[in-house]
C-alpha cells in the first residue's frame, strides 16, 4: 500500500510540474493581422493593436504569464492551435461546434452578428435575399464565407484574406455588396468607408467570440478566471468602450 500510495503522489506531482511549465514558458499568441478595431497595425507606431490585444495584454497579467505576439492571417490561427504551435489565439474568433471540436474555446468575451454592406448610392440590395446572383466579397476563412455561401444564391463569393482588400474589391465596383462581421463592418464606415458605404438589411446569425487554444490546455481555466475579474473589476468595460465607443452588451 506504501508503494501505490507514493506512485500515485508521484504521478500526481508529476502531473502538476507539467501543468505548471505550461503556465511558466513563453506564450505564443496569434492574431489577426488586420481586423480592426479588433487588432489592426497603428501607421503611427508600428505596433499591433487594438481591443484584442489590448485585453489579452490585461489577461496575461492577470494570470502571470509572458508572451509573443505573432500577427497572421485569420485562416492559420485554427491549424496553428491544432499543431501545437501556437499557444493562445484571439483575434475575433466565433465559437462554432466544428471549431470547438479540434481547439478549446474560453468563455465569451464579445457578442456579435453578420451584416452587409454596399455601396451609398446601391438601391438594389436591402436583404440577403438581394443577393441573388450578386457578387459578395468577403473574408477567407470565416463564419461569414459560411454563411453566405449556405444562404445567399450569390454569383459569385469572393474570397480576401484580409479586411482591406474584401473592402476595397467593394469600392472599386469588383463586387456588389460585403459580408462581415458587425463590428469590423462599423468601423469601417467610421474611417475608411465614410460616406461611400451604408448598412442594408438586420443583423444576422448572432454569433460569440472566444479565445482558442489547444486542446487540453492548462491556460483556459485560468484564463476564463481572470476574464471574470477584467468583468468585475472594470477593466473590460474600459476597453470596451474605448474600442467600440458603447457601454458592453
């Protein structure tokens, strides 16, 4: 009994230095290259930013960890957590059941939806049943290139593996109408699209964003605790409101 009792405290001891040099290394934490106002590159510094990064960098602290932050596009993050490669991903990634089978999700930390946008002067487009036989730009990879492609009957999906370019296929007349995630698509209409775009039809497919790791990772409890104390402390509400300019839903 001796000896079962000190196998069975070593391998738990085991089990917990393992679970603690997960915590203690260097993150690697991937996010999107342009996806603002999520994380986009500030022309001014140089630097990532932006609401994502921006809370990661108060739940690294929270929980005590360092990290590297490795800007990439949106459609490498998923396989990079499967591999092992990479650590930790936030970059506006929607909670999907055939994601959360092959990565960890954290709970919640944005609540969002699908919207189209057009060109100002288009009268054509009021729904995505106006897309029939247009051609809609959107962003590679994502819950949005899902979508329209099972419920639009559109020409024609262009695919862009960034932001700027799925917006600017829009203005250049190379498409009709945009699919994108709410809060991208209202910032753009705030900066670069100012009065040459407008919002046509509801909000659609209501959607979460999560934090993505690998599975079975040791970060994920420990990272939904310290977002439960950004929540209570105020923290995320400061964020929230200097990125999306509104009290958090």
């Amino acid at each position: 009994m001796k000896r079962i009792t000190l196998l069975f405290t070593s391998v738990c001891l085991a089990l917990c230095l393992l679970a603690g040099s997960a915590m203690a290394k260097e993150l690697t934490v991937a996010t999107d290259t342009n996806f603002p106002p999520f994380e986009f590159k500030d022309p001014a510094t140089g630097t990532h930013t932006g609401f994502d990064v921006e809370l990661w960098d108060a739940l690294a602290k929270q929980i005590g960890v360092t990290y590297e932050l490795q800007p990439m596009d949106f459609n490498g993050i998923i396989p990079g957590l499967q591999s092992g490669q990479l650590d930790v991903g936030i970059a506006g990634i929607t909670i999907k059941p055939e994601r959360a089978k092959v990565v960890d999700f954290s709970d919640p930390y944005y609540n969002a939806g699908l919207l189209i946008l057009v060109k100002s002067d288009n009268n054509d487009i009021k729904s995505i049943e106006d897309l029939n036989g247009k051609v809609v730009s959107t962003k590679l990879g994502t819950t949005s290139e899902d979508f329209v492609k099972k419920n639009a009957k559109a020409k024609d999906v262009k695919l862009f593996p960034n932001n700027d370019a799925m917006f600017m296929e829009l203005l250049a007349g190379g498409a009709d109408a945009v699919m994108f995630d709410s809060p991208v698509i209202a910032d753009f209409m705030r900066t670069a699209g100012k009065g040459q775009v407008k919002v046509v039809g509801p909000l659609y497919m209501g959607q979460s964003y999560g934090i993505g790791f690998p599975k079975g990772s040791p970060v994920v409890a420990k990272v939904n605790a310290a977002l439960k104390t950004l929540r209570d402390n105020g923290t995320y509400r400061e964020l929230y409101v200097k990125w999306f300019g509104t009290e958090p839903k």
